[in-house]
C-alpha cells in the first residue's frame, strides 16, 4: 500500500533514549509536570489523540520499574464508575490518568511547585558563596524572581518579605557599597522599609560596575546540561562543568581576614623596630654623656621602659608587658 501525503508529512514518536524522546530524572519530582509538557507536544505534532496510546507513550519513556507502577494505576486501563449515579463505567481519560501519576510523586504538584523556605535556602547559600561579579549578580536576581513571582502570584509570599528575603541572600561586604548608593538615590525612602528588589539590583549594578557580566552556571542547571538533555543538547565534558561550578573571586580580591592579619603582623613588626631603635638611641645618648666620666652602676641606661604601653619596669618583648599579652589573646597583633 502507498502511504497518502498526509501520512507520509505526519511525524512518528521517537524511540526511547532517541536524542528527542522526553526524559524525566526521578531525583527532580518538579520536573515530572515539564515531561508531560514535552511529551504532549510529541503527540499533537503526531497527532496521537487516543487515551490509551498516550498512556503507553507516557510509560515507555522511563525506567522500568516506574513503567511498571505508571501501568498499574486504576486508571490506565481499569473501567471506573460512571459521573452520574447509576451510569455504566467508563473508561478513565489520559487526563485523570496523569493526574493520578502526578500524585505519586511529593513535590510535583502544581499547588508545591515552590515554598517559602527555597527562597530562604536561595538566599543562604548566595550569602554563603559571596557575590563578586554583575554575572553573580544576574544570577540570583533570577533565580529568585522565578521562585518568588510563583509565591506571589499563589497568595503565599508578601511583597515587603520577598524583599527582605533578597537583601538577606547580598553579602555584607557588597550590601554596604549598595546602602551608600540607595541613600543617595533614594533620599526620601524611609529608613524601616526595605528596598525594591529592582533598586537593590540596579544599586548592586552599580558597586560592582566592572566586572564580570558572565551569568553563573548554577549546579542545578549544569546538571540537566551533563546527563542527557531533552531538547538534543550534547552533554559537556566534566572538567568543563567542573570549572562552571567552581566560585572563584577577581584576582584583585583581598578576603578581609587576609587584610586584618597582614594589617596586625606590620604593626607587631613596627612596634617591635621601634623599641629595638629607641633602646639603641638611649644607649648612644647615654654613651655620649658619660664618655670620659666617672661610670657608676646608677648611671647605667634605663632599658625598663615599655614603649608599648609607657610604663617603666618591663619592656615591650611578648610576655613582659600585660597590655601586650591582652592585644594577642583579642588577636588585634601576631
């Protein structure tokens, strides 16, 4: 038989593990919803409108055993009882059926896509990893306006929390150079309400003006990116991903402990050339006065007077002098 124009134009669905088959990692339960996505455009690009060959469509993408338990649903192939009392059963429609897969998984809900406390861990971590570039920036203005747009949108997140929530995940190093521009853009903003979350970001813009514009590979999108992509993407190697998922700061970036201990082991070193030089100059005055004369032991150089703290008895060397003891237990010298 000849296949008709119409037939030979209608696409087929792709095998399974074919590059354009639709796949679902079961460690993301939130990405079950984008699966169905891309397979129900599969099969209205086949025109495939029957339940039952969406349902087995559905079930040959994945692994084995979720094949197995998708299968076994009531609904995949079960007759159930009719929408008015006394009706002949029916069968169930591709759409309760996915529904009913759908609530299987915790977590693939439309209604649980997204919680408050994802925006808190978002901030956390961002805090924890520093933000050193206007790349870093973008990147978490992003990621958190996906998550809280949902909660807003859903009646579970207020507009004066979401921005609180994002000043919390700027460093204190950067919010510091981003209050001073705000202060002075926003003359009038009243000192107990936080900022908008788009005047933190183009304040942030500006105290990192530049450097780096490069987005940040996030691990959650670099790891759809190594295993095998649904829209056909080749993965990429893993030391390239590697580098990706490695933060690293400018090269001209100095971390504030490093500056503080280099700042107290200068003035240890200082103070310690400085007491060296003064005992010296005490000695050649001390010479030049009593050359010729008459040298007692009264008459000896008085070597006793802490130049640390100004009082006589005890030099400034580490263990004779209390105040310097004090200043190397708080750790302001080395």
């Amino acid at each position: 038989h000849q296949l008709t124009m119409e037939q030979a134009a209608t696409p087929c669905m792709p095998t399974r593990g074919y590059f354009s088959a639709p796949k679902w990692d079961e460690t993301k339960p939130r990405e079950l919803t984008q699966y169905f996505r891309e397979l129900e455009y599969l099969l209205r690009n086949c025109n495939i409108t029957d339940p039952t060959q969406m349902k087995e469509y559905a079930s040959c993408y994945v692994l084995y055993d979720t094949a197995e338990t998708w299968t076994g649903i009531t609904e995949f192939n079960t007759q159930i009882p009719g929408d008015q009392e006394g009706a002949a059963p029916r069968a169930a429609t591709y759409e309760e059926w996915k529904a009913a897969v759908i609530c299987l998984y915790p977590g693939a809900e439309e209604s649980t896509r997204y919680t408050v406390n994802d925006l808190h861990q978002l901030a956390q971590d961002t805090f924890e990893d520093g933000i050193y570039t206007i790349g870093a920036l973008s990147t978490y203005y992003q990621d958190f306006q996906r998550i809280a747009r949902w909660l807003l949108q859903n009646g579970k997140l207020y507009r004066n929390e979401e921005h609180c929530l994002f000043q919390q995940g700027i460093p204190t190093s950067l919010w510091t150079k981003i209050a001073c521009q705000l202060e002075i853009a926003k003359p009038d903003h009243h000192p107990l309400e936080p900022y908008d979350v788009e005047d933190v970001l183009e304040a942030g813009k500006w105290a990192l003006k530049g450097t780096n514009t490069s987005i940040t590979v996030r691990p959650a999108l670099a790891s759809r990116l190594v295993g095998n992509s649904t829209l056909g993407i080749l993965p990429l190697p893993t030391a390239l991903i590697a580098n990706l998922l490695t933060p690293t700061a400018p090269s001209n970036y100095v971390k504030q402990e490093d500056f503080d201990k280099a700042i107290s082991t200068a003035l240890s070193s200082a103070m310690t050339r400085l007491e060296s030089l003064m005992n010296n100059s005490i000695t050649a005055n001390w010479q030049r006065n009593n050359q010729g004369g008459n040298n007692s032991g009264n008459n000896q150089p008085n070597n006793n007077l802490c130049h640390f703290c100004g009082e006589l008895g005890h030099g400034m060397s580490r263990g004779r002098c209390l105040a310097v003891e004090n200043y190397l237990r708080q750790g302001k010298i080395h």
